[in-house]
C-alpha cells in the first residue's frame, strides 16, 4: 500500500491533485455556508454578520492604540452595545414598519459596526460624520452611542449623508433626536457643512477618486483631535495616503466574520499621534 502510495507522489498529475484537494480544504466551508446562507437570508447588499470573539478582541486593541484608552474600557463599551436590548429592539421594529420589512432579516450584527460604537464612547464627540448610510444601521448605532454620552453630560450630533432619498430608515424613535441625514451627494452635502468634524466616516461612493474627495474636502474641518474611519480600507489605500500626505498615522483592522462566507471588510483609522 505504502509502495502504491508513495509510487502516485512521484507522479506529478496526482500530486498536483492532493495539493490542491488539501488547500482547498480551507475554503470548502465557505461554500457550505454560502448555501445555506442562500437559503436562510434576504440580504443581497451590504451584509450583516457576526465578529469572532478574537476579531472583537484584536478590534478592541487596535482601538487602545488609536485613542490610547485601556483595553478593559474599550471591551466594555463593546459588551455595551452588543447587550443593548432596547436599540436591538428599536432596529427591528424599524425594519418591521419599513416597505421591505416583511423579507429582510430580522437579526441585528453589528459587526465592525461595534467598533464605531467605542470610538463615540471614547472621544466624545461633539460633531460625528457618516458619509453614505444605505438603511441606517451605522447612524442608529452612532446616535445610541451619542445619547449615552449625553446622559454622562456629553453632547454630540450625528450627520449622515446618503444619495438615496429613501436611505436611513433604520433611524428612528429617540435615536433620532440625536442625528439627522443630509440627503444628496455627500461631497456637495460636505461643502456646505459649517462645523468642525471630530468623528468622520467614510462609507459612500467606493471609488477610489471619490473617497479621496471626501477626505480632501474635510481636510479643513477636522477638529485637533478629529479621527477618520475609512470603510473603504481594504479595498483602496487612500485613506492611508491622505494620512501620510496631512501628516497622520494609519492602522488597519480586518475583520473576521463568525460562521460566514463574506471574507469581512476593515476599518482604516486616520489620527494624530498625540490622541
Ligand atoms: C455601503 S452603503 C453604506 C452602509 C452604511 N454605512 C452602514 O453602516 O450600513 C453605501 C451607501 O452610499 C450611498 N452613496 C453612494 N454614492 C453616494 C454619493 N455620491 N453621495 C452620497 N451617498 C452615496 C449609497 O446610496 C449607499 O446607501
């Protein structure tokens, strides 16, 4: 047996063969998961999904090097959100009440999402940008992050823009109170905006030019301190030449979703050293 085995190895076609059956062992689970995700999920665009504990902890670390603010602290604002009942609660009555409530998922994954939520926590922001919101689910997040720092007496507006005159749904009851969109293209929407920026997010256009625009187009307004979140990250480098070019630093998160066929996105931070 061993003679017939090792007399195969020697010969190039089989061995290609058992090569190739042995890395594709690594992604044959995908295959499973996209069937049944085929089979379970309405979503076609913009995909929910859960992070691994271990993503959720490296997100956590790199989160403590950005803004220099300990681990456990940055844990608990994530612990935070993922048991917040009363936004879970809020996002499905939202998705319920919305025209294509009755097909779309009724399960609420944050995913890099989460790590949104911290920055909020930790910076207080007084002014928070997301650049492109498709149902809303970064701006609800965002504004649940903005009342908390309001009850612990830090006020903050969230401004989201979006293309899409039906964009933003998800944003809703009380959370509301804390956010408003800005419908229309967001550089134009960004030109005409008049307050410092202290929490930017990039997630509109995917071009590699556009995103560049935005940033240059709120290059100007960023307070001292201000951090940039690039949803874009992993598929261009322009927020890390933006920040080379103004003189900030760069890192990026990758994420890994749980029991999911998507490989995940990243989130790119922009900052000062001193932060
Ligand atoms: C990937 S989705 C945003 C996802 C959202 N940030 C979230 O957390 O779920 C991209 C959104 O950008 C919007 N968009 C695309 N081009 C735009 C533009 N030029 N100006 C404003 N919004 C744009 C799209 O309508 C879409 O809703």
């Amino acid at each position: 047996m061993r003679f017939i085995l090792r007399f195969f190895k020697r010969i190039y076609f089989f061995n290609a063969i058992r090569r190739i059956l042995s890395a594709s062992r690594y992604f044959n689970k995908k295959y499973f998961q996209i069937l049944q995700w085929g089979f379970t999920s309405n979503e076609y665009t913009n995909f929910t999904y859960y992070l691994t504990p271990g993503n959720v902890q490296y997100l956590a670390q790199t989160l403590a090097v950005v803004t220099n603010v300990d681990f456990t602290t940055i844990m608990n604002y994530i612990y935070e959100v993922e048991s917040d009942e009363e936004l879970k609660s809020a996002i499905i009555s939202a998705i319920n009440q919305s025209p294509e409530g009755r097909y779309a998922d009724k399960e609420v994954r944050f995913g890099r999402r989460l790590g949104w939520y911290a920055m909020v926590r930790i910076l207080k922001p007084k002014v928070v940008i997301e650049t492109g919101i498709d149902k809303g689910l970064g701006s609800i997040i965002l504004c649940a992050a903005l009342l908390r720092n309001k009850k612990e007496g830090f006020d903050g507006r969230y401004y989201g823009t979006d293309i899409n005159p039906k964009a933003g749904y998800l944003l809703s009851g009380k959370y509301k109170e804390v956010g408003e969109v800005l419908y229309g293209d967001s550089i134009e929407s960004l030109k005409k905006f008049d307050k410092k920026i202290d929490l930017f997010i990039n997630d509109s256009d995917h071009s590699e030019d556009y995103e560049y625009q935005e940033y240059c187009t709120i290059k100007d307004m960023l307070g001292d301190k201000a951090v940039i979140l690039g949803d874009n990250a992993h598929c261009t480098t322009k927020l890390s030449e933006f920040s080379f070019e103004t003189g900030r630093k760069f890192l990026l998160f990758h994420e890994e979703p749980l029991n999911f066929w998507y490989p995940g996105a990243a989130i790119g931070f922009s900052f000062k050293a001193e932060n």
